[in-house]
C-alpha cells in the first residue's frame, strides 16, 4: 500500500468528511485520505438531533449567525460571508439531500435521518476515490521541509498538506502544543444546571419562558426552561451554560441562579398585576389556578403552569386554601418575588443529550480565518471543533463544521 498523498485529513467527522469531498470535487487529480482513529466514522453526526442530525440552522445573515457562537463570533464573520447556511442548503440539495425547516428554525433532512446525511458522505467519497482508513490512531506528527509525516499505531503517512479535524481530542491538541500551537483548555459548554428545591420536585417536563440569570454576574439568557429530574434544562438554560462556559466552570458549577417565570415582567409591573388580580378574583382559591396560564390571552407571552404556579404559592407562605381577597401585603410581596426573581442554588451540571459540545481548542489568533490556515505551520489547515469555537445548540455547531471545511477545501485547491 503506498502511503504517500497529496493530503491527509485527521478526523473522521462532518468536518473532515466535508473538507475531503469540497477538496476533490475542486481537484479530481488530487489523491486524499481521511484517518479516523474509531472503528466507525460519522459517529457525531449520527446521534445528533436525536438521530435526525441536525444540519443547520435558518439564519442566512452572517452578521444574524455569528451572535449564535460564544467563542468565535468574530472570527467566523468573514468565513459567514464566504459560505453561509444559505450555501450548506444547496450544497446538500445537490448532492441529493433536502433540508426542512422546524418552527424553531433548526434544519434536518426531510427523511428525519442522520443516516441520510452519512449516506451522502459515504457515497461521496466513495465515488471521489478518497480513500478512508479507520483504526488509524495518530501517534505523532512530521514536519519535514515540504511534507508532512503522520505515524499512527500501525504505520506511516506522508502529506503535502495536513489538516486537523479532531474536534475535542485532547492527545491530538497535546500533539499540536508540542508544535508551538497554543490550547485554550477545553471545559463543557452546553449543560444542564443540576438543582435539589421543593418548588420544582416532581415537576418534570413543566416548561415556561423565563429569564435565567446567575447571580451577582453579568450572565443572562431568556427562553424555554425545563424542569427535569436532576433540575433545569432547555434552550434558556443551555445558552446560559454556552456564554457561561468558562466562568461556570471557575465557580465549580456552584452559583445561585435567578429565575423570573414571567420573563421581562419586572417585580413592581408584577405587585401591580398581582393586586389587579385580587380585586377581580377576590373570591376564589388563590392556589388552585395560574392566572398565567395559556388559556389566559391577556398575559399570552407568561406560562406558569398550574403545577408550577401551585409550588410558587406555597413558597410565598400562602396555604392551599387562601382566597385572593385574604392576601396580605407581606403575601403579595412575595409572591411577586417568587415570580420574578426566585433565587434557586445550582450545584453541578449534567450532560446535554450526547450533544457533548466543548468550550476550548486551538487559539483563535494563532489562524488566518480566511484559508483556516495555522499561521504557525504552512500547510497545516484546521476544521471545525478542534479550534476554539462553539455555539449554542440548533445546527450551530454543524455550521461552523462546514464552513471552515469549505474554506480549507478553497485554499488547498486554489
């Protein structure tokens, strides 16, 4: 077998598949190979999106795009303007995959599969002639003067060009850091907030809009909340965790978050309401039925749901069987309080899905995004995760796989 090619990609993930094939259908002349170290490849791809994959995201504006990525905004400007998601919808489509848009914007194929985006890899490449060889675990890295050389545990390669496309591997990022390279240190970034309080026990899968903030920082975020079993999730809590990514891992994963259920109600807009309320409800139970609830369309963008709305009004010293005419001022304050700003103690986190995204990679300064190129290493090209870049969950992450894939397979072929 000759080992010799014109360039090796390390990594057999959507970014590394996706950068093999951009390169080849470019240049048919060139002789690529992808190492993957797994028995498998595309193993990301296949369990994102619950099994769906999804692909993208339907925000076509790269200035709209890049406020998605914590890390990376503004270095995936530029790259945005290149190849968009506008562009990855038409390159599946011509490579025979459509894509759907969900209410939330994210993107999958219309089959519901993540088989049906392997299988457009695997048949690519397949007909590209790029050979892909699996069990092949880079041991280390060559730079000689006008090649590359790459030992894996059972032989050796040698490359014009190399391009790293690793995500999160930690001996690969070591490997590159022994050359010069400088690793941001990688720490989770999309999780969920474990959380023990009586005012959310037993309430799995009620969900609201809020705002979550943690306490005595700058870190805010709205949208959906879940209440889970090991506390709260969903794409609020989640964007959270992303922008919070460092300094929820300086603080050990223990801080106090607030919540407000009624999102960008403030306390004072709320004591009104609240007395509004028990002039026209004075006679029924105040516990028995949210008066935020969806039925309700004068207050159509605030969901507390019952359940929820029963455990809040406990908190606030109220029993179950209080009218609304009996409340106190001292009740009403509270309860106020605990709708807006209810301080709940986070201590830990729990993983997302198999979604493990990571915050950390290759410094962003040390790569000209315009080719993806290592300013340290000529020839030595990087692609998706394995720089540092993520993004919140929604097809983000996929995106930048494929963008920065696109833009190394432009620069190599030139």
């Amino acid at each position: 077998m000759n080992n010799n090619f014109d360039i090796i990609i390390v990594g057999g993930g959507a970014a590394g598949f996706f950068t093999a094939i951009n390169i080849v259908e470019n240049n048919p002349s060139l002789k690529v190979a992808i190492l993957e170290r797994g028995k498998t490849v595309l193993e990301k791809v296949r369990i994102s999106g619950g099994g769906r994959c999804n692909v993208t995201h339907a925000c076509f504006v790269p200035n709209d795009l890049v406020k998605f990525y914590p890390r990376g905004e503004k270095e995936l400007r530029g790259p945005f303007h290149q190849f968009c998601s506008g562009d990855t919808i038409e390159w599946f489509e011509k490579h025979g995959v459509a894509l759907k848009i969900e209410d939330d914007g994210r993107m999958f194929p219309t089959s519901d599969s993540s088989q049906t985006i392997i299988d457009c890899f695997l048949s690519s490449v397949q007909k590209l002639k790029i050979e892909v060889l699996t069990g092949q675990s880079v041991q280390s890295l060559f730079k000689g003067d006008n090649y590359w050389k790459v030992e894996t545990q059972h032989e050796t390669f040698s490359c014009q060009k190399l391009i790293m496309t690793t995500g999160s591997n930690p001996k690969i990022w070591d490997m590159l850091q022994g050359m010069g390279h400088t690793i941001v240190p990688p720490v989770p970034s999309l999780f969920t907030f474990n959380i023990k309080d009586p005012r959310i026990k037993d309430l799995m899968g009620v969900s609201a809009f809020a705002h979550v903030k943690v306490k005595n920082s700058k870190l805010e975020a709205s949208g959906p909340l879940l209440i889970t079993h090991w506390g709260m999730s969903g794409p609020g809590i989640l964007r959270l965790s992303a922008w919070g990514a460092r300094d929820l891992f300086d603080k050990n994963y223990q801080f106090t978050l607030e919540v407000n259920w009624l999102n960008d109600l403030s306390f004072e807009e709320t004591t009104e309401l609240l007395k509004d309320l028990k002039q026209e409800h004075a006679k029924k139970v105040v516990s028995k039925k949210s008066p935020f609830d969806l039925l309700n369309s004068q207050f159509t963008n605030m969901r507390v749901p019952n359940r929820l709305w029963e455990r809040l009004v406990m908190a606030s010293g109220i029993d179950s069987e209080t009218k609304w005419a009996d409340l106190s001022k001292k009740q009403l304050t509270d309860l106020a309080n605990q709708l807006t700003n209810g301080q709940f103690q986070v201590n830990g986190k729990s993983t997302f899905k198999e979604e493990f995204v990571t915050a950390g990679g290759i410094d962003l300064k040390e790569i000209n995004f315009k080719t993806m190129e290592s300013k340290l290493h000529p020839n030595l090209f990087f692609a998706g995760e394995i720089v540092n870049i993520d993004a919140i969950t929604g097809g983000f992450n996929f995106q930048n796989a494929w963008t920065s894939g696109f833009i190394a397979a432009q620069k190599i072929t030139e």
